[in-house]
C-alpha cells in the first residue's frame, strides 16, 4: 500500500487507532502480568500461613515423637487440607519420608526428590515446583519440638496453579472487559479526531497544503508592498522580505514580537475591535513615511487577527507629484488663457474707440504685473509643483477680484524631511481654497501667504479677510465634517491636520483684531516640532 496516496483523514484515523490499541495492548498485559503476580503471592503467603499453622500444632508436634505418627498427622492433615481447599498438605520427617498424603497409598514413601535445602536447614520459604501431582505453589515451614531446640520434620502445604490462573482470569475479566470499551471508544474518537482533522484544513491533503504554502511564500516575495499579519493580541504572525526590507527588520527576529514596537502608529487594534478595514492610512516609521492598508481576518464570523499592507510612499509620491505638477500647470495656463482672452477684449474696444494709449498702457501693465508675479516665485520658490500650485491660484484669485499677496519673507529653497511637494499641495491648496471661499460676499477681498524656511521649521501662513471663527468651535475645525461655512464640506482643514499629525507638524488660528482669520503652520525639518515667531499678513 502506498502511504503517499492514503488521505490524511484516514492516515490519522488508522495511526490513532494503531497507537492507541498498542497503549491499551500494553497496559492490558502489564495490568494482567501484575494481577497474576499478586494473586500468585496472595496463594503463595496463604499456603505459608496454613503451613505455619500445622507446623506450630502439638499434635504434630507430638506425634512426630511417636511410634506410629502417621495415625494422627494423616487425619489431622486432611483435615486441614479440606477446610482450606489446599491441593495437598504433607507432613514429612528429616529423612523426607511422607507421614501425611492425599493418596493414602503413598504415605511412609520417600517425597519427591525437589529441592528442599532451605526448610530442611530449619528456614521457611514459597516456590513452584512439581512432583507427583500438578504444578503447584508450594510453603515449606519447618516443624520444631515444644522448646524449639531440635527440628522434627516439616510440613508442605500447596496449591494447583491452574486454580491460581483460574482465580486470575477471574479477577482479569472486568479489566479486560473496560480495556475493549477504552479500545472501541478510542477508535470512535480517532474516527472523529480525523474528521474534524479533514474539516480544519477545508479538505486539503499535506502535498495540496505544502503547494498552497509555497504559492503563498511565493506570492509575498513577489509583491511590492510589504505584508504583516498579526494575531489578536498584536503578535507578529508573518512578515514578507518587502516588509523586512521596507522596515530594516529580521523576520525571525521579530516573529511573535508586538507589531507596536516596529509600527508604533498603526491601527490594528481598532481594526481587530471593529472588524473594519482601515485605507490609505499614513505613519511614520523608521525616517520614512509609508501608505498602509489595515484589513480583519475574520474565521467563522470571528476576527482572529488582522493584516497591513504598506509600501513606501516615496515612489506613490513622485509619480502623483509628477500628476499633480502637470495639472497644476495646465489649471494655470487655463487660468491665464482666460485672462488674456478678457484683456483681448479690453484692448480691442479701447483700439475700436480710439483710444490707442489707454490700449497700449493697459497692455504693458498687464504684462508688467505678470512677468512680476511669476519673476517672484521662480527666484523664492524652487520647488516645481508648489510653484505651480501658487501661480494658478494667483491666476484664479484675480479673476475671482481676490487681492492675492504673497509677502516678500517667502522662501523656499528645499523640503522638510519626509515632506513631499504632494504634503504641501494638500496643505497650503486647502488653505488657500478654505481662504477664497472665506471671503466670498466681503467687500474687501484679500487673502496673502508667507512660505518661511527656517533653520528648523518651515511655516506657513496663510491669511484671509473673512468673517472671525467663533471661539466655541475650537479645536473642532480640525475634524472631520465640522466647517465654518454652510455650505462647507468640513474636509479641507480636517486633511490638513491628519496630514500634519503624520509629519509630526502642527497647526493654529487666530481672529485678527483688525479682521480677518490668520492660519499658522509649522513642519519641523528634523521631526521635531518648533512653533515659528507669529508674524500679521499686512493687506
């Protein structure tokens, strides 16, 4: 037979049942050989009582001494013999002749010739031996006169061993009896045993659960995320080589380990609580940041654990910051097309009414103004996508009639660590966005912005003329679905937080005295947090 194609419900069950009949096989022949034993000793000490009791008896004492003891040690031993069940009791002098015997006929005839140097060197012992009759256990105690100083004969009490066996296979039977119950619910139970076996592995042979581990292996090596799975309790079950990598990280070092210690900022025990998947989520880890996906892994209707996937955002980055610079562009030559189109107009009605220098005035200043704005920020900004971002939005604020100032201070010449172009498109393009609509419907429209590159901090500040926040609102314009508009969604300042909680930045208002609401930033350059010198935009 062929091991290999048995199924594994059926190797289990036969090597259960296998192992168990020889455990039960064992115990049975071990319990047997000790209930022999004792039933063998238990005959043997019993022959070695009556034994003691005939020798120690006057009447065979006396009669030893007689002429004629047979006369009195015959009866007086069958006696005996009958009363106890005893195959035999013999009474025997020094020379071993039989004074006593159950065949009559044999008595005054020489004993066996058994080995009997103990008793005859006045010494009791218990053997098995056979002479005339079947094997027996035999006691042989010597009888002594009435002071004990000369030894007179001995006496030879025995029982058969097939009425030792007799009582042994009787005090056996229970025994064997519950050890075949044991065997057969032993079997029921391996049959079981095997079953539930099958039903936990979804009916998969080892060869077809060793494929599904090596395609597994195979597929955690290939991808290019890194993959964690931990356990309800945070420990690390499985990491691939991306995650190793990604995190600096030895597998085995850390298998068992608390997921906390190597992703401090994870969610995973909100995700194990809710059963919920968590997307899209940013943290710090080891100097960099990573995009990570938090999912349950949730068996029968429980969540026996959860799973993150991440990867390096560093490579996401550069690739939406190379999308987002283009757009930024094209949403600004869009913007100025728009501009250039109405300034068209202008000059062809002033030209059509002859007015030929207000025409060629508006012109140059048009043009003046433009080459100024954008000499500006090529000199203080050399970041592309922030560039583009503040050209375009100057371009829309323009068309909206949006005083748009950038202060004179701005500068910057390079990103903070683990700040990409992408971070501040979202940070400084939801201010500027929350600060258009903040001045909707004012008289006086102005909104400016100071980019300040510190020695340890980069801030930002962004400024606009609309109405005050009201002070019951708080810190809880930073949370989701809270805006200070009625139309607002509450989204714009809420992602900006979360962005800044990733990079380890931080953010605060204040209701200018003279009006208006002012935003500070601050993104440490090193992770480390350093409020910058408050400073007014002046419009």
């Amino acid at each position: 037979m062929d091991m290999k194609r048995i199924k594994l419900q059926y190797k289990i069950a036969l090597l259960s049942i296998v192992m168990i009949c020889f455990a039960l096989l064992t115990a049975g022949i071990l319990v047997l050989k000790t209930v022999a034993e004792y039933v063998q000793a238990s005959t043997g000490n019993r022959a070695l009582a009556i034994a003691q009791v005939v020798a120690l008896s006057p009447t065979i004492q006396e009669a030893l001494l007689s002429d004629n003891p047979s006369a009195v040690i015959q009866p007086f031993a069958e006696n005996w013999r009958k009363s106890t069940g005893a195959a035999f009791i013999i009474v025997a002098n020094m020379q071993q002749i039989r004074l006593s015997y159950p065949i009559p006929s044999m008595i005054g005839t020489s004993m066996a010739p058994l080995y009997r140097d103990p008793v005859l060197r006045g010494e009791e012992f218990v053997y098995v031996a056979q002479g005339n009759l079947a094997p027996t256990i035999r006691a042989n105690v010597p009888i002594f006169n009435s002071d004990n100083t000369n030894q007179l004969g001995f006496v030879s009490v025995g029982f058969y061993l097939d009425e030792v066996k007799a009582v042994t296979r009787q005090a056996a039977a229970p025994l064997l009896g519950a050890l075949l119950l044991a065997m057969c619910v032993s079997i029921a139970g391996a049959a079981l045993l095997a079953k539930n076996v099958k039903q936990a592995t979804f009916g998969l042979e080892p060869h077809e659960i060793g494929t599904l581990l090596k395609e597994q292996e195979a597929t955690l090596t290939a991808i290019h995320e890194g993959v964690i799975a931990v356990d309800t309790q945070l420990g690390i079950r499985l990491m691939n080589h991306e995650a190793s990598k990604i995190l600096g990280a030895d597998i085995e070092e850390w298998r068992g380990r608390s997921v906390d210690a190597i992703l401090p900022q994870n969610k995973l025990r909100q995700v194990i609580d809710s059963g919920q998947a968590i997307y899209n989520e940013e943290q710090v880890v080891v100097g960099a940041i990573i995009m990570s996906n938090s999912v349950p892994i949730i068996l029968d209707d429980k969540v026996v654990g959860a799973v993150i996937s991440f990867r390096d955002r560093t490579e996401v980055t550069r690739l939406a910051e190379e999308l987002t610079g283009v757009h930024r562009f094209v949403d600004a030559m869009r913007a100025q097309t728009h501009e250039f189109k109405n300034k068209l107009h202008t000059i062809s009605g002033l030209i059509q009414l002859k007015r030929y220098e207000e025409a060629v005035n508006f012109a140059i200043d048009s043009h003046v103004n433009q080459q100024g704005l954008i000499g500006q920020l090529s000199v203080k900004i050399k970041d592309s996508i922030i560039y583009g971002l503040l050209l375009g939005k100057a371009s829309q604020m323009k068309e909206l009639g949006i005083n748009f100032i950038i202060e004179p201070e701005t500068n910057l010449q390079e990103l903070p660590v683990n700040v990409s172009s992408g971070d501040l498109v979202l940070i400084i393009g939801n201010l500027l966005q929350n600060a258009i609509e903040a001045v909707e419907g004012q008289e006086n429209k102005c909104i400016s912005i100071l980019l300040n590159q510190n020695i340890d901090t980069l801030l930002v500040r962004v400024y606009n003329s609309g109405p005050w926040i009201e002070p019951q609102l708080g810190g809880s314009i930073y949370k989701r679905g809270i805006s200070t508009k009625r139309s607002g969604s509450g989204l714009g300042l809420a992602l900006v937080s979360e962005k800044l909680a990733v990079v380890g930045g931080t953010i605060f208002y204040r209701n200018i005295a003279d009006g208006g609401v002012e935003f500070e930033i601050s993104i440490p350059y090193a992770q480390v947090t350093v409020n910058g010198k408050h400073q007014s935009a002046n419009c």
